[in-house]
C-alpha cells in the first residue's frame, strides 16, 4: 500500500511540475526516478491544511428586570482550508450553538420551534468552479436570489479567461417550524419562533461578458410544503406560497466614458397553493414553463432598474432609474421596496490633487406607480459628501442630506364618488421635511517626540424634522455634539482616550436632553518573546432627563486578551451596566445586567 500510494503520489507531483524539469533526466525512465521520492516530502510540498477552532462562553445575569437572554450560551466556530497542489481548494466552515439544542422539540428532535441556528458549508474551488454544501448563500440579483440562505447545494463557474460563467442552486431555505404555544422560563413563546411551512427553491443564472459588457439570464423558483407540517398555519395568516421570477440583465460600454446597465424581472406569486385554479388559463409564458401552476391567487409583478455613467477625468457622473410594481417579491430575498418609482443623478469628483474627495447624489420618488391609491406620496431627496485633508495632521468632514415629502389626492373625479371633498380636507396638504446635517474635525497634535502621539476630534450631528398636514405641525429635532482626545505613548504600550457627549432631542413634544463623560484605557503587557496581553478598561456615566424621567446610566467594560502560544489566542470581556430611573408620574424599575465572555481560539496548520 505504501509503494502504490508512493507511485500515485510522484506521479501526481511530476504533473504539477513537469515544466520545470530536466527532461534529458527524465528520459532515462519512462517514469523518472521515483525511488528517490519521499510521500512525507511531497505531502508538505503537495498537500496544505490550515483551519481556526473558536468557543465562546457567555454568562449573563441581570437584577431588577426579566432576562433578555438566557443565562448561558455556547457558541463554536470554525474552519478549514484545504489546498491540493495549489489547484483544488476546500474550506469549510461550521457555527454550533446551544440555542439548537434550547429551542427544539422536547420529544422530537426533526420538530423545530425556531429556524436553525447551526451553520455548516463546505466550498471547494478548482479552476473558476466554487462548489457550496451545506448552509448555502448565493446572490444572482437584487429582484431574484439576493443572499437568501437555504440548506442545500450551489455551483458557480466564474473564470476569470473565458466569458461564459453561470451559477445553480438547489435546497430549502426555510425549514418546517412548528407554532410554539407553551410557556417557556424566558418569555411567554419561545423567542424568535416564526411559524413556517418548508419552502424549497431552485435556480440557475447564465452570462456572458466581454470586458465590461454583460449579457445574464435568471430563473428562481420556489414553493412551500403543505403536508411538512400536521396543521396549517391559516390562523396567522401565513398561507402556503410559490413564485417563479424570471430576469434579464445587461451591460454595455461605449467607448470608455459611458457605461449603460439595466435588469428587467417578472415575479409570479401564488399566495396559496390551494386556491382554486378553475377559469384561469395556463400556458407557457405565466406558467414559466410549467414550475407555476397558476390559479386565482396568482399575481405577476414587474420590476426595472437601469443607470447611465459617464467616467470623465477625475469625477463620475449619472443617472438612475427604478420602477417596482406594488405588491412586486420574491421567495428569494428577505426584503423588496415596492409601489416605487425612482429616478435620480449623482456626481462624484476630486480636486486639490485628491485632497478634497466631493459627492452629491439628487432625485425624486413616488409611490402609487400604478395609480390604485387615493393619494401618491412624493419624496425630493438630495445628499452631499465632502472631506477634505489639507494636510497630514488635519482632516475635515461634512456631509447634508435634505429629504422633502407631500402626498395629494388624486384630482380626478372617479375618487369623488369614493370620498368627499370634507373628507380629503386632511390629507390633501401633507408635507415632510428631514434634514440632517454632520461634520467632523480631527486634529492630530504635535508632540515632542515620534513615541507620543495625540489627537482631538470633534463630531456633530443636527437632525431637524417638521410633520405638516392641515393646520398643525409636528417638529423632530435632534442634536448631538462630541469632543474626544487621545493619548498613546509607543514604548508602554499605552493608549488613553477620554470624550464629553451631549445630546438633546425634541420629539413628538417630548424634550430631553443627556450628557457625560467617558474614558478609556488600553494597555499591552509582555515582551516579544514571550506572551503579550493586552488589556482593556472603559467606562461610560450618562445622565439626563427625558419626558419627566431622570436617568443615569452607566457602563463598565474590562477586557484581556492574550497569545498564550502561536497557536492558541485567550480573550476575557465583562460588561456592566447600571440604568436607574427616577420619575414622578410612573413607576419605571430600575436594573442592572451583566455579562462575561470568555473566548479561545486554536489556529492550527496540519501540513
């Protein structure tokens, strides 16, 4: 067995470095000279194993309230890199947690009351080929599959020499979880518990490119198992689903300046597969060949998105448009903004010889794209960037953004017969405006000598909002305001950093304002040689009043973290907080928590 692993393995270690051998040498022997071969050698050259093992502790405790969490948690990473002659590689990665194991069926385990929190995937690459196995995450487009995670299989091929690639997914990407109606120590349900049908999906993206002109096809389809749980979950308005969306993506560049991209998609839902298919036609466009058996709950849904750039010497300039159906989904992604029409410029540059880096992004949206409701809202929205560094020891920042809307009633006389003129009185004059405004200024000072180093900051948020409809008016006002300093001395290894914050807000009619200081220390311990800590300790007291409360708060944290070998790091962290509350109008209990971590992590390298 030894001689014939022997042969394999020479074999394979002369296909990987044959071009760099000496051929008269080599004709000798039609297979060279492989006794003087070592396997352990060509192993440490062929053959690489690398990977990290992680396990954190948590404890938490709290005083004067219900806990937020339980009081103990386990949480275990990992992963593994393997490389095959520097062709083939194979991470894997897992994530385990005590919450699977707290939060499944008491008498069985296939039962669950929560989705899983485990994670386990595997990632083979070879030649522009990434296989996935195990908790999968691919993403084909924002409008189809957009990083929903599923247990299952996906293969891309991505070459970075040809133009062709594409991608695949199969798996399920919700699990059956069952409505927990016990009462657990922690809270009246389980947390977290969202009852589910399984849902599997499939799907499968085609492209071509040539330099930075794009071709893509996507097809996803997804559908939920009735029978993958006893009951039907109909009492919470959760309904069975299936989709199928299909999509259109391209790219073209002209010349160098100017980039065209757009995508065009078309979702079909089914809302529930049990409704009744009876006087709705099929074929094979709104049957999507057959994976969307439609029936009277089906709805078909389009979205667009496209932009113009123009890439000139040193600034960037464009336009981009979207329009998304009302009601417009997909079982592939987790959240879509729909009932929208946006079209907006933006320009981005720099000047002073990269020292001053300016954006400014401008536009307008509106909802009611196709014209079913009483009212279209409208929203004007424009954002500026700026920062400029003058010099190394000077950086400033300041960024506004204005955001305006108003909503009307539609003046045609259908909606006349809906509603009555008295009855729009309220909602015809509705206006929002929010602006927000920051700047920053940081400083850094000079010092006697180049082991000290200190710096100031300042930073500034104003927030102002104002609520129209009618007569009345609503105002939303927020200010915050920082001034921070640090410390940091090289040969000690110690940083000190101390900050003043303060905020006041006027919300609702509701006023408060808050302030205090906080300060921080770092410090390393050890020499080069041997083990280096690094250790940490900060501290924040916040008081203030809000709606006829006073409050104090204040958080401790403290923290260690060590190379006790070069393969095994330590890290210890505890966080205190105290909130105590003073009212005279109503009890408000005050609390405390607490919470430790303890962390170990294991690099190791096998070959």
């Amino acid at each position: 067995m030894y001689k014939i692993l022997k042969a394999c393995l020479g074999g394979l270690l002369l296909c990987s470095v044959c071009e760099g051998q000496d051929l008269e040498k080599l004709g000798r022997s039609p297979l060279g000279d492989l006794k003087n071969i070592n396997a352990k050698d060509v192993l440490k050259k062929s053959v690489s194993i690398t990977g990290m093992a992680a396990a954190n502790f948590v404890y938490y405790r709290p005083d004067g309230i219900q806990g937020r969490n339980i009081p103990f948690n386990t949480l275990f990473t990992g992963n593994l890199s393997v490389d095959l002659f520097g062709k083939v590689r194979m991470p894997v990665s897992f994530s385990l947690s005590n919450q699977n194991i707290n939060w499944s069926h008491p008498f069985d385990g296939k039962h669950r009351f929560i989705q899983p929190f485990n994670r386990f995937v595997i990632k083979p690459t070879y030649k522009g080929f990434t296989l996935s196995a195990g908790v999968c995450s691919l993403n084909f487009s924002p409008l189809t599959l957009a990083g929903h995670r599923y247990d299952g299989v996906g293969l891309e091929y991505r070459p970075k020499d040809k133009p062709f690639y594409f991608g695949l997914m199969l798996g399920n990407l919700r699990r059956a979880v069952r409505v927990d109606s016990s009462f657990s120590t922690y809270g009246a349900a389980v947390r977290n518990n969202i009852p589910s049908y399984k849902r599997s999906g499939a799907g499968i993206q085609l492209g071509y490119r040539k330099k930075e002109d794009k071709v893509e096809l996507i097809f996803f389809t997804a559908k939920d198992r009735v029978n993958s749980l006893p009951y039907t979950l109909d009492d919470y308005y959760l309904y069975p689903q299936q989709n199928a969306v299909a999509s259109v993506k391209l790219a073209k560049a002209i010349q160098k300046e100017w980039l065209l991209d757009g995508e065009i998609a078309v979702s079909g839902i089914t809302n529930d597969v049990r409704a009744s298919s009876e006087g709705t036609s099929r074929d094979a466009f709104n049957s999507y060949l057959g994976t969307l058996p439609p029936n009277a709950s089906t709805e078909y849904k389009k979205a667009i998105k496209g932009g113009v750039t123009y890439r000139g010497k040193g600034f960037n300039a464009g336009v981009d448009y979207s329009r998304i159906e009302p009601g417009y989904r997909t079982l592939g992604a987790y959240y879509f903004a729909d009932d929208l029409e946006n079209i907006s410029a933006k320009l981005a540059g720099q000047l002073f010889q990269g020292k001053l880096n300016a954006s400014v992004n401008a536009g307008i949206q509106h909802d009611n794209v196709q014209k079913q409701k009483l009212k279209t809202l409208r929203r004007w929205v424009g954002a500026a960037n700026v920062t400029y560094v003058p010099a190394e020891w000077l950086t400033v920042m300041a960024s506004y953004s204005n955001f305006t809307s108003y909503s009307n009633l539609r003046p045609t006389y259908d909606y006349l017969r809906q509603v009555t003129p008295y009855q729009a009185l309220d909602t015809i004059n509705f206006r929002q405006v929010n602006q927000n405004i920051q700047a920053g200024l940081n400083i850094v000072l000079p010092s006697r000598s180049e082991n000290i180093t200190q710096s100031v900051g300042f930073n500034t948020v104003i927030q102002r909002g104002s609520d129209q409809q009618g007569s009345s008016e609503v105002s939303n006002n927020l200010s915050n305001l920082s001034l921070d300093y640090n410390y940091g001395l090289k040969p000690l290894k110690l940083n000190v950093s101390a900050s003043v914050y303060y905020s006041a807000s006027d919300i609702f009619g509701i006023s408060g304002k808050q302030w205090g200081p906080s300060l921080g220390i770092t410090k390393g311990f050890g020499s080069e040689t041997g083990v280096q800590w690094k250790t940490q300790l900060s501290g924040t007291y916040t008081t203030g009043e809000m709606s006829s409360v006073d409050q104090s708060i204040l958080n401790l944290r403290a923290g260690a973290s060590a190379g006790l070998t070069r393969q095994l790091n330590l890290n210890f962290n505890v966080i205190y907080l105290d909130r105590k509350n003073v009212s005279t109008e109503r009890y408000i209990p005050s609390f405390s928590e607490l919470t430790a971590t303890l962390g170990l992590v294991y690099n190791f390298s096998v070959l």
